[in-house]
C-alpha cells in the first residue's frame, strides 16, 4: 500500500486485532493522565469508553490517531506501529509527516464538536480528503460521496453550508466525512453529547448502522443505555487506568468494582 | 423606501405609526443645509480654480506620476504581503532563531517612522557602494557588484515601503490564524490531510475573512504613504508631480485638488475590490 507498511514490522495475522495498545502513557506536564493503558479491539468489533470527566478517554482516542503524543508504550493499528518506524538494529525513528498523515488516513475521526469546515458544502467537506490525498475527482467521487450523504439520511442537504444545519444533521455529515477514505477503524469521541435530546438518535441511529455493516469502531459516549446495546466490549475508566471491562451486561450489568458502581449510579 | 407587505397567506400584518424622531430630523436639515453651502461655495470661490483643475486632471504629467503611483502601491504590497506570509510562518516555527528574527524584525519596522526608513534606505547606495556575498570575518567571496548596479530610487522607495508594511501585515496574518478554532486543524489533521493543503484549502480561507477587512485598510494606508517617497528622494508619484506643478503656477490650491481626486478614486476602486474579496471568502457564514 503505502511506503510505511513496509517499514514497519510484518504484517499482522488475521486474527490479529485492528487496534493494539500496549502500557501507554500520557503526560500533560505534571499531569499524568494515561498511566499504563492496554487495550485491543479486534476486526468488526464495538468497543464502547466510558467514564468521568477527565478520566483520559478522549486523551486515548486522540493518542491513536496521533493529535496526542505519547510519552511510553506502543500503539499498533492494523499492525502498523503508529508513529515510530524501527530500524534494522531495532532503533526508533519519529516518522515525518506526509506518513503519520498516511496512516492517519486508515482511522476516521468523528469529534464532539463536528469540527465540519464552515466554508465548504456539505458535499465538499465529503469529497475534500479523497480529492486532495487520492487525487480523485468527477462524478465517480461524486455519486460515492452521495451514497454516504444517503447512508447519514441527508441527501437533500448536498449543497448546504455547516451553518444552515442543525447539530445532529451536522454531526452525521461528519460521519460521512471520516468514512469518505474507506478507514479500516472509526474512533467517535461523544459524537451526541453537544446535541439536543431530540437529535440525539438520528446520530446514534447512524452509528448503530455503521456497527452492523461491520465496522471497527472506539466509541467514548455518556449514552450508557446506547453502550450497551451496541458494544461488544465496554471499558470502565477512571482516573487514567482501565478499571473494569468486559461485555456489556458484565460492566454495565453486573460491576465488579465500587468505581464503576459509584458512576452508573450517577450517570443511569 | 421598501414598503412593508401588509398581509400574506391571508394574516393582515400589524399597522401601527412610527415613533417620530424630531432630534434626528432636525440633525438631517442641518447636515443637508451645511452640505449645500459647502458645495455652492466651492462652485461659486474663484480661488478654486476649477478651470485649472480641468486643465490638469488629465495632462500627461499627473497621468504618467499616477501610473508611479499606483506601481509603487501594488509591488510594495505585494511584497508586504509575501514577507508578511514567511514572517508569520517563522514566528510559528519551534527554531527559536526563526521566531526571534521574525520578532525583532516587526519590533524594528513597527517602531520606527517609515519617513525615516525610506530616508535610509534612500542612503543605503552611500552605506554600501558594494554589494558582496561571502563569509563573514574576511572569508571567500562569491559575488560583488556595485550596488548602483541594480538600485535605484524607485527600488529603494519600494523596499522602504513593502518592509515597513510587512511589519504591520504579519501581526494582521497572525490575528487571522489565531482567530481559526483549534478544532479545525484536528479535523485536518484526522483526515490526513497534508499540512500544507490544511494551511491553503482549511486555515486560510478562513483566516481571510479576518484578514482582508484589515488588509484592505493597510492597501489603502499604502496607496497615501507613497506621498512620502519623497524622503528617497523619489519624484515621480502623484503627489510630489503635482506639488512641482503647482509651485511653478504659484496655484496650489487646484492641483491638491487634482491629487486628492485621484487618490479618492483608486481608494473607491480598492474599496470595491475589497467588498467583493470579502463576499467571495464569506462563504458559509452563520447569517
Ligand atoms: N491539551 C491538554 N493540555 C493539558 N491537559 C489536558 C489537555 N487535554 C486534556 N488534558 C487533561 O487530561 C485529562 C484527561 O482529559 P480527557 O479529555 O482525556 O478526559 P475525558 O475522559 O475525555 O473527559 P470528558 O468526559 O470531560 O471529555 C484531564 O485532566 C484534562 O484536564
Ligand atoms: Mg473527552
């Protein structure tokens, strides 16, 4: 594929997970949020984050995709070590931009806040990265940008600006927009906590779609009820370390540990 | 006046009476009132000489001076704009040699008067008759030539001009950056976006909605300035033409006039040059 892939290790067995985090850690100065993170989410599957304010969930997803460095650990998706590239002596190089762009290319992102481009159409925020990183363009581009406005329910807002939208139609251009490269693995930070109730479940509605077409997905969210009907896996977090995971009914159902106990009952 | 509809799908609209505003109007007669006698003072005071100023609009002089003009407005634009541009860039730069230069040159071109930077670089033939490239401390030499080679007045009103406006521009530039919210690099940077085709089709059409209203003033601030070009000395633009013609005649009324009259109209035309900037790069605003 690309001139990373084959620098970095071999390439992974197939029943290999899509993403791998092995003891990460993140600092903020002092502050030390991520202390020791290990987590795997295999192909096709849901993993859903949950968690108090602060706890690092957003910090994890933006560490994976490289909006954050880490200060330790290894990060691996699709077997790609993500950031570093080793030598034959097994030394790390940093790798340069054009390929951390590159392998930010396989991993789409959908923020709280859309972070949609307020300048460009709705269709051109679709078709801006497959135009500027695979050179693609004309109506090719066209009517698949316009399948995944139909797969977010909003075909008849092509030629809109972000402004003109509500927030949970804004929300799900977004989602077109990180699915736009084909990523091998969506990761969704509260992608419906700056929404209003009542759009809430378009945008959710959405997601659930995307799970059952067999997407990898990390998903931070505060919806617990959404979590657990759509997760494979949930993570409870707290406080920079994985408390508590494992199926849905097991974390959200029946909690082992008082942390996690202590949240639902605050948040449920 | 747009009239107000009075109904519409069969609703009639609610009629009521204006509040009368008997200040404002009273204000609006007086302006009107002082406005007539200044425009029919100017016709009828012979010491305008309205007939000179027609005589002068357009002689070839004022002609040729105003084309000066209007090049030595656009090219040290020009260059304000480009220096502008890498100032903004190496002041970002982590190298801190980078963002020091780039610092201390806008404390330098912002802290002196651009009278006295033109006045330099006026001199700057006398400060260096040679211009000679090579390594410091009496190293190799690779390149020298007289500086009278390729300067000139003009080149030196130029610089004068451009540097002292790049100065101004790059904190310009730099309000417009910092007014992009964070949030739009990340997604940027999430698509994989190259970083250059982030800065060019992400950051900076929207910067430019911050910057051009600005830009527009200092394009207009570049087009008066030229009158100071003088200090080079450089003779050619409008204002230093005019002012000759004027001396000669012993009539300097009409050929401020005449100056003031085409510097009014570039201005007009820079203004609506910017008006249709702003529109094109306001694309996508919450109305
Ligand atoms: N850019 C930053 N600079 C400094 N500290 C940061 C930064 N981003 C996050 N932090 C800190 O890192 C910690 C974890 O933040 P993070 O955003 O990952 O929490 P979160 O679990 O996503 O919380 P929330 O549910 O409120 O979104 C917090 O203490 C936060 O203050
Ligand atoms: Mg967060």
């Amino acid at each position: 594929m690309t001139s990373v892939m084959s620098t970095v290790e071999t390439k992974p067995a197939a029943g290999a997970p899509m993403v791998e985090l092995r003891g990460v850690h993140k600092f903020f100065g002092e502050n030390h949020v991520l202390k020791g993170i290990d987590l795997s989410v295999g192909r096709g599957q849901v993993v859903a984050l949950i968690g108090p304010s602060g706890s690092g969930k957003s910090t994890i997803l933006r560490s994976i995709n490289m909006l954050e460095q880490i200060e330790a650990g290894e990060i691996y998706v699709d077997g790609q070590r993500m950031g570093y590239r080793a030598d034959a002596q097994g030394e790390l190089h940093d790798l340069t931009e054009k390929q951390i762009a590159a392998q930010r290319r396989h991993i789409g992102m959908v923020f709280q806040r859309f972070n949609l481009f307020p300048h460009m159409t709705v269709i051109e925020n679709i078709e801006l990265s497959p135009k500027l990183t695979q050179r693609r363009h004309g109506p090719a581009l066209r009517t698949e940008a316009m399948e995944l406005l139909a797969k977010v329910g909003l075909s008849e807002k092509a030629d809109a600006y972000p402004a003109q939208l509500s927030g949970g139609q804004q929300q799900r251009v977004a989602i077109a927009r990180a699915l736009a490269l084909n990523p091998d693995l969506m990761l969704f930070d509260e992608p419906t906590s700056a929404l209003d109730p009542e759009l809430v479940g378009d945008v959710l509605h959405v997601i659930r779609d995307l799970a059952e077409s067999g997407m990898t997905m990390l998903i931070v969210t505060h919806e617990i009820g959404f979590a657990r009907t759509i997760a494979d896996q949930v993570l409870f977090m707290d406080q920079g370390i994985i408390q508590e995971q494992g199926t849905p009914d097991e974390v959200i159902g029946h909690p082992k540990e008082q942390r996690t106990r202590d949240f639902l009952s605050k948040v449920l | 006046m747009l009239r107000k509809p009075t109904q519409r799908d069969g609703v009639d609209f609610i009629r009521s009476r204006p509040v009368r505003h008997l200040g404002r109007i009273i204000a609006a007669v007086v302006l009107i009132y002082l406005a007539v006698c200044l425009i029919d003072g100017m016709r009828t005071n012979s010491n305008y000489h309205w007939d000179v100023v027609g005589q002068y609009l357009f002689d070839v002089r004022i002609m040729r001076s105003l084309v000066w003009t209007l090049v030595l407005t656009v090219i040290s634009m020009a260059l304000g704009i480009v220096l502008a541009v890498i100032l903004s860039l190496m002041r970002e730069s982590r190298n801190p040699v980078n963002s020091s230069v780039a610092n201390i040159w806008i404390w330098f071109f912002r802290g002196t008067p651009v009278y006295t930077q033109l006045l330099f670089w006026g001199l700057f033939a006398v400060l260096y008759p040679k211009f000679t490239l090579g390594l410091p401390f009496g190293g190799a030499t690779f390149l020298s030539v007289d500086t009278q080679q390729f300067y000139n007045a003009a080149v030196a009103a130029i610089l004068g001009l451009g540097l002292n406006e790049s100065a101004y521009l790059a904190e310009i530039f730099r309000a417009g950056f910092q007014s992009i919210p964070k949030g739009q690099m990340e997604a940027a940077d999430a698509l994989g976006l190259p970083r250059r085709q982030a800065m060019w089709r992400i950051i900076l059409p929207q910067a430019m909605r911050v910057i051009i209203p600005p830009t527009g003033n200092e394009a207009i601030g570049m087009l008066k300035t030229t009158s100071l070009v003088l200090a080079v000395p450089f003779t050619l633009e409008i204002t230093y033409v005019t002012n000759a013609i004027a001396n000669r005649l012993y009539l300097p009324i009409p050929l401020l006039l005449v100056a003031a009259i085409w510097y009014l109209l570039i201005t007009s035309i820079l203004m609506v040059g910017q008006y249709f900037l702003e529109k094109k790069f306001g694309k996508g605003v919450a109305v």
